[in-house]
C-alpha cells in the first residue's frame, strides 16, 4: 500500500512540474500537500480517452481531468497525425487548422494553446474571433480550406465539463481509424516539454468568417418565403444569442424575444442544473417569457448552438406550451423539404424515427441510416437532410457538415410562419403526418450514473438474458451491434425489433449514462383517430420502459 501511494505521490509531483497553469497546480498542489491519496487517485487513475467524440470530461488537474496539460498533448497528437498524413508543414503552404471554442472555463486557453501547438508544429493555425457557434467552425473549415478544425466545448454537460471536438477538412468530425491514429499520437507525447508552443505566429480571424457563415445561411430558406412568424429565443446561457439575432435579421423574421436571463453567455449556467433544453426544468423560463409574449412558437439552442429545441402553444399542457421532440421537429423539417422539392438522401442515426424512411419513402428520395451521431450522418453520400432525435439537424450539408441549430431554427421558423399564413400551426402538420405515414410516437429511456460499471453491467445482463418478450409483444429479432450489420459497423449498442416497435440501448458517447430509444407505431386512417392511437401508443410506450428497465436491471 505504501510503495502505491508513493508511486501516486511521486506521477502526481512529475505531473505538477510540468503544468502550465497556475489554476491547476495549485489545487494540485494541495492535493499533494493533504496527501488525498483518494482524490489524487481519481485524478491519475488513467487519462481520459480520445475517441470519435474527442475528449469531454471534468475540469481539473491531472491526466483523467480536461485542463491545459491534457490539452497541449492532445494537440500535439492532432499535428503529428496531420503531419503523418502528408499535410503540408514548415511553410507558407502548410495545412490551416482552424480552432473555436465556446464560453466555458478555460475554453479560450484551450483554443490558444492549440493554435501554439499547431503553429509549433510547422502548421498554421486560424482562431475564431471570440466564443462562436460550434457550427461556425464547422462551416469555416470547408469555407477556409483547412485541413482540421478544433472545436473546445462541452456542448450541453454540467458547467465543471470541458471539451475537445475534432474535424478534419471535409469539415465532418473524425471517425474510426481516424481518433485510433490520433489517441496513438497522443499517447507517444513523453512530456510537455517536447511540445514546442510558441507566443505568437497564429492567426486571429476577423468577423469575415462570421459573415461568410450568415450569407450562406440565405440558401436555407426558400426565395419570397413567408417570414412572419414570432418567436421566444433561449441561448440556455451559451454562444449562439448574436449568431441567431443576426441570421434571423439577415433572413427578415420578426426579432425574436429572448429570455433574458439565458440570453449572454455564462459558464456556470446559473439558471439550470443542466444546460440542455431537454432536461426538466431548462425551458421554464422559455415558457413563462412566451406566456408573457404569446408568440407562434419557441425556439432554443444549447450551449454551443449545435442542437435545436422547440416548443408549440398547447392548451392541454399546464405550462401552455409543449415541447416537440426531436423526432416530431425531423420529421416536421423533412416534410418541409419535400414540399419544397428536395433532392438528395434523407439520412438519420439508428435510434431516431423510423418516420423518415416512410416520409422519403413517398417522397421517391433515398434514405439511409447510420450509427449515432453526425460524425456519421455528415458522411452519407449525397446527403440533403440529416437528423438525429437528440435535437440535432442537418439542413444545409454544403455549408456545414454536422448539426447546425442556427440553420435548422431558420428552417423551423419559415415553416412556422407557411403554416401560419394558412391559419394553421405545427401541431396541425403532425397530425397529417401521422395520418399519413402512421402514428410514430417516441420515448427514452435514460439513466445517469456516477459509477460507469453500471452501465456496462446493464449491457452485459442485456446480452446474456435478452428479453423474449417487451410490453406483452414478441421480440421478433433481437441484434447484438457490437458485431455490425450489413449496413452498419460495429457499434456498443442492442436492437430489438417487435410487432409495431423498436427498442435501441446503448451507452452515451458524451455523458456517463445509458440511453434507451423507444419508438411504437399506430396505424390510424383519420384525423379523427388520433386521440385514440396516441392513447394507445403512450400505453405502450409505458410497458416497453417499465418492461426494458427490469430486463437491464435498472
């Protein structure tokens, strides 16, 4: 026990010797000073794993937390790998990454220590101007021709987490063996003083890029579109507020009203426990602001403006406003787009709607599924349209390769505001939907943990004891995707396929929980069936989870 705590003592001193942050150091100096041999083992119990999502993980000092340390060695192990790859380096033609970031704590010290990692490599680095949209970075390596971009943020995690997101040129988000290449890069990095930073020989970009962004998103909306519907905006605290604002005076909607007291941005997202508009609790602000307002519809963005929330006024809700899903805001954003004579593939991760396929389907246009995630939805051939249901919408794949909730807010508004000028609502579109493809009703399942072997166990007691039956209807097939498909690779996730229902598990690829999408369809042939199909479909929805939540024991 003693030679451990020495060898944990003697990493933890070797680690603070090398830590360019005075923060850092000194909390862990006094972890070294109280000799918290439990703390200091949390913290160097491993490192945090680069994977297709990146890094993403709390803040603090030590190889299992996000600080700069952790930081500088993974951009080290990106410039290596570009390096290695055959990008140019060393001159005036040397590959471009461009680097953004978030308001976080730390955000801007991380995408500064990039860039001196980059521009120390022999490559050249171009940072956004301040804390912008996750999908302005996207959109500006297409825009400038770089050969990566960077994107620190933690999206919508608790406000002790950081990030680290990593693009290549095609301006998609890295995929295997892409994070394999670069974890291995990362891991070969013996100390920070191999890593050459220098003060200065990067670039800070102006507000052209920004502008490039805005003018782009022109091609969103249809010419001579109806623009009249009115809108509640949240930025939930976060960077997207003067990139909508902007986006949404550029296009000539009415400017929206914003709750206020989630409108600049603020990293320790003071008025939610989680900054994610799909938690319990995040929209009340948003609701009591349109209560206030009465406006057609409510529309919010997480942190870093990727992701899309929206809302609709229903009288059968005690707030007065519901919250569509991500699924009824897919398939709302498809219809559009059919009606307004889309071309191109239709594409949606595995644990979203199976509507889509139905709606391109009638519509003679392709469809394709992938795993979760837009790393893998950006990367379909001749992508149109691409959504995922955890509020994520690709509307405008030429301009940005990944989710954009700047775009898909304008798209969502313009079909508001068509709506609207025929005396109709959102509500009222969901319904022919349903009417015409099948009532398809969507839950989750979701569980957060503290401790990850949890979710693990769940997985394995899935995988030895499948369940025959779910919600008194036969499990007709039953798909252990660890190992692939003919259509998909190998991914950590079970599928389970019944009469007039899907159940997809797997764990999160961002957050420590393990997810369950739920998904029932009920035939219905008129508008005057509906009460009773949704009736029917929440009572299954009900027994799928009660029933899958004893079958994984949680």
């Amino acid at each position: 026990m003693q030679n451990a705590q020495d060898d944990l003592l003697a990493r933890a001193k070797a680690w603070l010797a090398e830590d360019p942050d005075a923060d850092t150091r000194a909390e862990l100096a006094r972890l070294i000073e109280a000799e918290d041999h439990a703390e200091l083992a949390a913290r160097f119990s491993g490192t945090l794993q680069f994977g297709t999502a990146g890094l993403r993980g709390e803040l603090g000092a030590g190889p299992m937390r996000m600080n700069r340390s952790v930081v500088i060695r993974a951009a080290a192990g990106l410039a290596a790998y570009l390096k290695k790859q055959g990008t140019p380096h060393g001159d005036d033609t040397a590959g471009l990454v461009v680097i953004g970031y978030d308001a976080r704590h730390k955000s801007a010290d991380f995408a500064r220590d990039t860039a001196a990692v980059m521009t120390g490599a022999g490559l050249r680095a171009a940072v956004l101007p301040r804390p912008l949209p996750t999908p302005v970075l996207a959109f500006a390596i297409r825009h400038l021709g770089a050969v990566a971009g960077v994107e620190v943020t933690a999206s919508h995690n608790p406000p002790r987490d950081n990030g680290y997101k990593v693009y290549l040129g095609d301006g998609s988000q890295i995929v295997p063996p892409a994070d394999a290449d670069i974890a291995a890069e990362i891991d070969a990095v013996r100390t920070l003083h191999d890593v050459p930073r220098p003060d200065t020989g990067w670039q800070t970009l102006d507000d052209d890029v920004l502008d490039a962004y805005l003018t782009r998103t022109d091609a969103v909306l249809a010419p001579g579109s109806p623009r009249t519907a009115r809108t509640v905006y949240t930025a939930m605290h976060g960077v997207g507020k003067d990139t909508l604002l902007a986006a949404f005076a550029r296009a000539g909607f009415p400017h929206p009203t914003l709750v206020t007291e989630q409108a600049d941005p603020d990293p320790d997202f003071p008025t939610v426990a989680f900054p994610n508009p799909e938690e319990p609790g995040a929209m009340d602000l948003a609701f009591a602001r349109a209560r206030e307002t009465a406006p057609d519809l409510i529309v919010a963005n997480d942190p870093d403006a990727d992701r899309l929330a929206v809302a609709v006024p229903d009288a059968a809700e005690a707030t007065g406003w519901r919250m569509l899903r991500g699924d009824e805001v897919g398939a709302l954003l498809a219809t559009h787009l059919v009606t307004r004579g889309a071309h191109g593939t239709f594409a949606e991760s595995i644990v979203s709607s199976s509507l889509l396929a139905r709606i391109a389907a009638k519509a003679n246009l392709p469809h394709v599924e992938t795993l979760t995630g837009f790393k893998w939805i950006a990367r379909v051939e001749n992508i149109r349209y691409g959504y995922e249901e955890a509020l994520g919408y690709c509307v405008d794949p030429e301009g940005v390769r990944d989710k954009d909730g700047i775009t898909a807010a304008l798209l969502i508004t313009e079909l508001a505001s068509t709506l609207k000028q025929a005396g109709r609502t959102l509500l009222d579109l969901l319904d022919d939907i349903a009417v015409e493809h099948g009532l398809h009703a969507t839950d989750q399942l979701s569980v957060r943990v503290e401790d990850l072997s949890l979710i693990a166990a769940a997985m394995n007691r899935l995988r030895e004891q499948p369940p025959a039956t779910l919600a008194g209807r036969p499990v007709t097939t039953a798909e252990d995707l660890t190992r692939g498909t003919d259509t998909l690779p190998p991914t950590d996730g079970l599928r389970y396929t019944l009469d007039g229902a899907r159940v997809v598990v797997r764990p999160s690829g961002t957050e420590p929980k393990l997810k369950c999408y739920l998904e029932v369809v009920v035939p219905v042939a008129e508008h005057a069936g509906l009460p009773a199909a949704r009736a029917k479909a929440a009572d299954l929805l009900t027994a799928l989870k009660r029933d899958l939540s004893t079958a994984a024991g949680i």
